[in-house]
C-alpha cells in the first residue's frame, strides 16, 4: 500500500494529512471494506472513476 503526505495550507491544523491510493484500498476488484466502530462502509470506484462510500 503506498501511503504519502499532503500539506495543509492551514498552520493551525496538523503539518500533514495522511494520503492513500484509492486502487492500492480496493485492489483488482475495485472495492474494500471499510470499518469505523461498529460500522461497515463499502468504498467502491465506479466505471468512470470516481469514488462511492457506502453503508
């Protein structure tokens, strides 16, 4: 999984934002799974590329 690092342009927030490639989440499929507390979310890219976040 590659991860990089964006700036913010704001000084008061933290210095940087984790940053992940959506297909590196995804794989071939194209979909992963996405966990937050008790919740799952499916994160999917569509046909034309664009990203989808679930229940």
């Amino acid at each position: 999984m590659t991860i990089h690092s964006v700036p913010l342009n704001r000084p008061s927030l933290a210095p940087t934002l984790p940053t992940y490639d959506a297909k590196d989440l995804t794989g071939a499929i194209g979909q992963a799974h996405i966990v937050l507390g008790d919740q799952t979310y499916v994160l999917r890219i569509t046909k034309s590329g664009k990203l989808i976040l679930t229940k």
